[in-house]
C-alpha cells in the first residue's frame, strides 16, 4: 500500500516566520515515516518556495531564529502541491494563517489541515473576530477600532460610523471608554508582535504609532487583570476541547520574547482551577470555534478575571504553535494523545 503523500509548509512572510520554522521542522520530525511520504515545502520571507532536501528521517527541530540552508527551489509551487495528498500549512500570521493559502488550497481542490478560508480570515483579524464574538454574546473586554487612512486616524464606532480623529482625541475616547492602562494590538498579528500596554497618553500615542507599523487596522483593548489559559479544540463537526492549561509569563504580559525566548515563562497543565470552571471554559472554547465555523482545530485563549473569576474570551489561533513545548500539543498530550497521534487524527479531519 502506497504511502499518504503529506505537504508541510513552514516559514512564510509573515513576522511569525521563525516561529513557523520551528513549528513546521517540529511537525516533520514526528509525522509517522511509516505511513506518510513527507513533503517539505519552505517559504522564505520574500515568498520564494523552496523543498527543504535535509533528509526527514533525521530531522533536526530548528530553534525559534534558525534560518532554513538545505534547500532546493520549486520552480511551480502549484504542479508540487498538485502530487501531495494532504497539505499541512504550519504557517502562522499573515498569508498563511488568514485565509490566502487556504483560498488556493480550496481551488486546486486539496484536502488541508486547519480552518476554512472563512474562519481563517475572521480569526486572524481581532476587530471582526470581536464582532463575531459579541453576536455569539461571548463575554470579552471592553475594546476601541481605529485605523489609519494615508495621514487621518479614524476612530469607527460599535455601529461602523467613523470620526477622523487626532491621536489626542483618541486618547480621550479611549479614557473616556475604557480608562488606562489599555492594550494595543494591531488588528492582523501574531506571536504578540506589535502588541504593547500603556498606562498612560503618551504610552499610548507611542504603542498606536508602533502598532501602525504592522497594520492600519488597530484594536485598543481594556487590561483584563486576572490568570491567562487556553484550550484546545479539535473536530469538525463533532469538536472536542480539551483540558485547560495556564500562562505564567515571565514578563508583565505574554510578550514574543517572554513566549519564545525567556525560560523563566511557564504553563500549568491542567491548570489549578475548579473543574465547574474548567468544563465552562471547554464550553465556551467550543461555542466560540463553531461560532467562527472553524474546522480541524484551533486554541482559544481565555482570562479568568481576577475576583470574579468572569471567563473572558481573548482570541482564537486557528494554526497554533506546533512547537514541542507548545500549549495545543502539549494539551492533547495531556489528554492522552501523543503528538504523532494529534497529526494523524488532523490528518484523518482534513481528508474527511
């Protein structure tokens, strides 16, 4: 019998490409050989395609900041994606975790692993991931949309209207709506990059500036003071979640360095929370990925509020880190399932 032919791509354009490097070069490592025939399709950060040629049967997992050297150009990405049965994109960001490579995935008619291009763009845009979550009356924090249009920042109420707005007049909207200290997010971003708190006017001019930098689209988001978790889903239709694990950052929030670089982070799984806490997260983890008509599998990112102990959706991942200390894999190890079994079974999701 014929091996499974199994289409990995990692890297990309996006500011996450070293983590998907990472994620991507993990998955490879502990796909089953005996079942798939492994693919390995790279993309640099100018958008050229390569098949990574280092051997997959000793692959190394490359650190979060290795760059990719083995490798061979595909001179028609579309005619090499053509002969794979299945493709994992292990792309996280923009131009893989949004909807564009699933767009063209859709067309050339291949099973993949992941959300639709629906879900994948809404999610991976936290202004209308929001919308989404506030008709699906999924509690959250309190935020404010702004963007930028060539030189004017315009403030867009809950009911669309716009108001072109100075960064000072926004700093009122925002004191007088939420009040300091507030996060800043720009709308299509990952990893925390281009995220920052202020705790005060001029903090907050200098985050939106920054934020700019990485999108025109920005969310100002109230600081939820209380524990960070998350959970995994997985299904299609019938999804499951599983058991909730918790943040400990190292630093004030969960930054890129403090996920990927300060050892002095760490998760707690399962996390020390009631089971009536536990079993209401995993409910709400799964209204909210059915809510965006996810598929395959996703992680959503929860607070706890502080005191009240209010479950507050923050964000849905619909291509989580895939790395060996990450918090999808390492929740479904929990559960039972090894990474190499968690692979096949999004295999099994993507063909059906």
């Amino acid at each position: 019998m014929s091996k499974l032919k199994i289409g990995v791509i990692f890297g990309g354009v996006s500011t996450e490409h070293n983590v998907s490097i990472t994620s991507g070069t993990s998955v490879i490592k502990n796909l089953n050989k005996d079942k798939y025939e492994i693919h390995p399709i790279y993309i640099d950060k100018q958008g050229n395609w390569f098949e990574y040629s280092k051997n997959v049967v000793g692959i190394d997992i490359l650190e979060v900041g290795k760059e990719i050297e083995e490798k061979t150009p595909i001179l028609n990405p579309i005619e090499y994606l053509k002969k794979c049965d299945v493709i994992f994109p292990v792309l996280h960001g923009l131009y893989g975790e949004d909807g564009t490579i699933q767009g063209m995935l859709e067309i050339l008619k291949k099973p993949y692993i992941g959300c639709k291009v629906l879900s994948s763009s809404i999610c991976m845009d936290k202004v209308y991931a929001k919308i989404i979550f506030d008709k699906a009356c999924i509690q959250q924090a309190k935020y404010i949309y702004i963007k930028k249009e060539k030189d004017n920042y315009i403030y867009v109420d809950k009911e669309f209207n716009e108001k072109k707005c100075n960064l000072n007049e926004i700093c009122d909207i925002v004191e007088e709506k939420i009040s300091f200290p507030v996060f800043i997010k720009p709308s299509n971003s990952g990893s925390s990059v281009g995220i920052n708190k202020a705790h005060n006017k001029e903090e907050l001019i200098k985050s939106i500036e920054h934020a700019i930098l990485f999108d025109k689209k920005i969310l100002i988001e109230e600081n939820i003071e209380g524990r960070e978790v998350e959970c995994a889903v997985i299904g299609n239709e019938d999804v499951k979640a599983s058991c909730v694990g918790e943040i400990l950052p190292a630093e004030e929030f969960y930054t890129f360095d403090a996920k990927y670089k300060n050892s002095e982070s760490r998760v707690v799984i399962p996390a020390n929370i009631s089971s009536e806490l536990s079993n209401k997260i995993k409910e709400i983890a799964i209204k909210a990925f059915k809510a965006v008509d996810g598929k395959g599998l996703s992680r959503v990112d929860f607070f706890i509020q502080k005191n009240t102990n209010r479950i507050i959706i923050n964000e849905i991942n619909t291509m989580p880190g895939f790395t060996q200390i990450s918090m999808y894999p390492k929740l479904w190890e929990q559960e039972g399932l090894s990474y190499t079994q968690l692979l096949d079974k999004l295999i099994e999701l993507a063909i059906n």
